[in-house]
C-alpha cells in the first residue's frame, strides 16, 4: 500500500499536503500556460483577464488566473492568495505556504478546480487523451497524473479541514 508522504513519522499531515500541492500546481500550470491548451480552458469557462496572456475563472468562492508565470488562487471573501509560480515556488498571501485554515480552504479550491477541469477532459476526449498531455512536475521531475493527485491531495485536505474544526 502507498503511503502518504509526511506520514512515515517524518512529517506533519501539513507537510504532507505541500508536498503533493507541489508537484500537483507546477504540473497544472506547465499545462494550462501551454498555447494549446488554452482553447480548453475557454471551453471549459475560463475567460481572458486584464493582463496579457491571463486567464480567469471564478471557482467555489474564488477567483482563478492561469498566466505565463504564475497560477494565482483568490479568496473573494477573504482576499487571500495561494499562488504557485515555477520561480518563486508555492506562496500564501506572499509569503511561504503554511496549512492554516484560509490556506487549507485555498488549497481545497484549486484541487477541486484541477480535479473538476480533468475529469471534464477525460469524460470530452477521453482518458488516453487527459493522459497523453503531459503533466510534468519540474519540482520532483516524474510524470503526474493530475486526476490521482486531486484525489489523494483531497484526502488529506479533508483530514485536515475534519482536525482544524474539531
């Protein structure tokens, strides 16, 4: 059986949502920035923004945008930010991700997000199709299938979310 990472004893239940959000954000991005995905995005409700080349999604009570250099993840109650950009890394609110309640909450939306996007590609193109697109993680460097790793991230998601309001 696998096992989470951060759960061998070495880790915090927090360490080991950062360590799949990751992979799962760097992946997501070099796909969603990519030109030739950017006709799905359309089709699946993204809509340009402001700034050039930056797509935008309201989702669960956030507001998504998918640009060259980052994925940024807006609280609209709260104004909030989780954000992932291949230079600077994963960040909350500016600084370095922790598993707070917003953070969880932020974290929460873009799995669903991602989770929501892959399964609308596979159930449209099919799964060899969803597969075949490559995500890529630059960060451990192996290939993501992006639908497994919404569920696992959701799983410890939810176990932290069930902690945090316990």
């Amino acid at each position: 059986m696998e096992t989470e990472p951060g759960h061998d004893g070495g880790g915090s239940p927090g360490d080991a949502i950062t360590e799949r959000l990751i992979p799962l954000l760097d992946a997501t991005h070099q796909v969603w920035s990519s030109p030739q995905e950017r006709r799905r995005l359309r089709a699946f409700g993204f809509r340009p923004a402001v700034e050039p080349g930056v797509l935008k999604r309201e989702w669960h009570g956030t507001q998504v945008r998918v640009g060259p250099d980052a994925l940024r993840v807006l609280s609209e109650e709260t104004g909030a930010e989780l954000a992932w950009s291949p230079e600077v890394g994963l960040r909350l609110d500016g600084g370095e991700f922790t598993p707070t309640p917003g953070g969880i909450a932020l974290a929460d939306a873009i799995n669903g997000l991602i989770q929501g996007y892959e399964r609308w590609i596979e159930a449209r193109e099919g799964r060899q199709e969803r597969l075949r697109r490559g995500h890529w993680s630059a960060t451990d460097r192996r290939q993501v299938n992006a639908l497994a790793e919404t569920r696992r991230l959701q799983r410890l998601l939810s176990a932290r979310s069930t902690r945090t309001r316990g």
